[in-house]
C-alpha cells in the first residue's frame, strides 16, 4: 500500500485519514514485538500443559461415574469447552505472531496522520473501544506495514489485536475542469449550485475494477449459501416425499440452481448501476462551509470548506475533501475474493 501512495494514482485511507508516509521501527520496538511473540509461545505451551493435565484429570475421574450421567456429561463439557477455547487462542496468537513477524521482517509501520472523516460503522466502533483517540483534533495512527492491523494511536502501542478496514481509491485530479451540473442532477441533491467533473482514468479504472470484485464476490457468497441450503433441502425432501434419492438431488438441485441464479441476477442488477456511472463519466461535486471554524485562527469567521463528491447515477459517495469514501476497494472485500484465488 506504500508504493500505491508514492505513485500518485492511488490514496490509502483509514476511518478518513490519507496514508501521509512509512517510517522505520526503532530497535527498542523491534526488541518489544520479539517479546510480545516469546510471551505468546510461553502462554501456549501453559496452554497445551494445562490441556493435557485437565485431560487426564477427566479420565480418572470418569471411572467414577456411569454412563448417562450428569456429572460425565459436566466433565466432558468442561474439556470441550477448554479444548476448544484453547483452539481459538492458538489461532489468534498464531495469527497475531504472522503479523509482529512480518513488520519485523518489513522493518516499517505505516503513518496515518489528520482529522478523523468518514468512516464506516465497525470502524467507528472500534476507535470507541480503543478510547486513546481525539474526536475534535488531529491522530496519529500507525498501522504495521503488511498488514492492516493498529501498532499503536497517538503515541501509545496497542496490545490488542485489531484488524481493520482500509480504502484504496485513485486520486482525485487537482486543477481539473469543473462545471455546471444539469437542473435535474442538481435537483437529486437538492442544491442548485451542484456542479460536475469528468471521472479521470485512474477512477473509471477503479469503478470497473470495484463492479468485478463484488461480482465475483457475490458469485463466490452465494454458492456457499447454497450448500447448508441444499443439505436442507435434501433432509426436508426425503421426510416430506417418496422420492428415490437420484429424484431428490434433482429436484433439490433444480431449486438451489434457481435461487442461484435469482439472487445472481438481482445483485447483477444492483452492480448495473456502477456500469452507468462509468457509461456517464462524470462525478457531481457538492461544496458547503462548515459550522465548525479553527479556534487556532480567530480570523477565519466562514468556517472550513467541504468538497463532497458523488457518483450520478449511483448516488454513492465517492470521496469527501479527496479522501474515498469507505465503500471504495474496501481491503476487507479484496481479502475475501482473495481466498478463492
């Protein structure tokens, strides 16, 4: 994502915040992360000690009780439940070591630094339970370099594993030529002074771009919808029906097929839209004052101006003050299309 920003086609974003550059970790972060991923191989090897002795515990103490009883059920409840909660802390730490690993290796973090814009809501919600931000001011989030997870917020490391959602988008164009919107464009957003610009090359790259990730994404949800569906289907066609079993996975089959392609079609009809915007190749662009004026400046009485820019036919936003807007190649929608590459 660094080199994405140093070419100058496309901005990384975070909760509204551009990438401003990558710096170096120091020894002395270097040195915590490497303690950070010993620390987290003692605690799983407690971990499979402590398995291993609850499970032999449970062993000794099943001899005492009969089967069908209370009590076995209990124990064997107790070690599945622990079995399990190990599972899911092996799988976290594993997944949190790839990462402090990888940034090593990179020996960078990426720097996220302005006011916070517009966000979507998982974002928002994980900065309120992060609590270490300022709402009213300018952070400092630094993000490690290969992958997209918090290192640390205005100065402070966070421990925690987060995960977060980031936005590729082209840039907007500086000294493009802008113009006066149609009556009926202008009426959609119900501001007269509504104008338009033409989308540069990097942005209807991205617009086809984005159409095909979420065809293939929807392609690639769906047939996984289908396959509890059709294990359904078949359990309800051979209590309900006297039907051979090459009969049942027909029907059964014809019906999945069907809701397939329905559901299929109605999302191709949802991404036509994007294909129109492209077919119009123009952006609508929406500027208004803000009530909000910078205290630091007692001369500037208007306020901050804001630039909103808005597909035609869509009506999706498309960047705010030239930052995308969330929607945009969502990094969270890349991952999954990836998974089936």
């Amino acid at each position: 994502m660094i080199d994405s920003k140093i070419n100058n086609e496309v901005v990384d974003s975070f909760a509204g915040i551009p990438l401003t550059e990558s710096r170096p970790l120091l020894p002395s972060e270097v040195k915590h992360l490497r303690k950070v991923i010993n620390n987290s191989h003692i605690l799983l090897s407690i971990l499979c000690i402590a398995n291993f002795a609850v499970f032999n515990v449970i062993l000794i103490l099943l001899k005492d009780y009969p089967p069908y009883t209370y009590q076995r059920l209990f124990l064997f409840a107790l070690f599945i439940g622990m079995f399990f909660y190990s599972v899911y802390i092996l799988a976290i730490k594993n997944k949190s070591n790839g990462v402090y690993k990888r940034a090593i290796a990179a020996g960078n973090v990426k720097v996220y630094f302005g006011r916070f814009g517009y966000m979507t809501p998982n974002t928002r919600n994980l900065l309120i339970k992060l609590q270490n931000i300022y709402p009213d001011a300018e952070n400092l989030i630094e993000l490690f370099a290969k992958d997209d997870v918090i290192y640390s917020i205005n100065g402070s490391v966070v421990n925690s594993y987060n995960e977060v959602e980031l936005t590729s988008g082209a840039v907007v164009p500086v000294d493009v030529a802008v113009f006066s919107a149609p009556k009926d464009w202008a009426e959609v957003l119900g501001d007269e002074q509504v104008e338009r610009r033409r989308l540069s090359p990097a942005e209807r790259k991205e617009v086809k771009e984005f159409c095909n990730l979420v065809r293939n994404t929807n392609r690639q949800i769906y047939f996984i919808y289908m396959v509890p569906v059709f294990m359904v289907a078949m359990v309800i066609f051979n209590e309900l029906f006297n039907l051979s079993i090459y009969q049942q996975v027909l029907a059964v089959t014809i019906i999945c097929s069907g809701i397939y392609i329905f559901l299929l079609t109605k999302a191709s009809v949802n991404t036509q839209v994007f294909f129109d915007d492209l077919d119009v190749g123009w952006v609508l662009v929406k500027t208004y004052e803000s009530d909000e004026s910078d205290e630091s400046d007692e001369s500037d009485s208007e306020g901050k101006q804001n630039i909103i820019e808005y597909l035609p036919v869509s009506l999706r936003l498309w960047s705010i003050n030239s930052v995308p807007s969330p929607w945009r190649q969502n990094n969270q929608l890349k991952k999954l299309v990836s998974l089936w590459k």
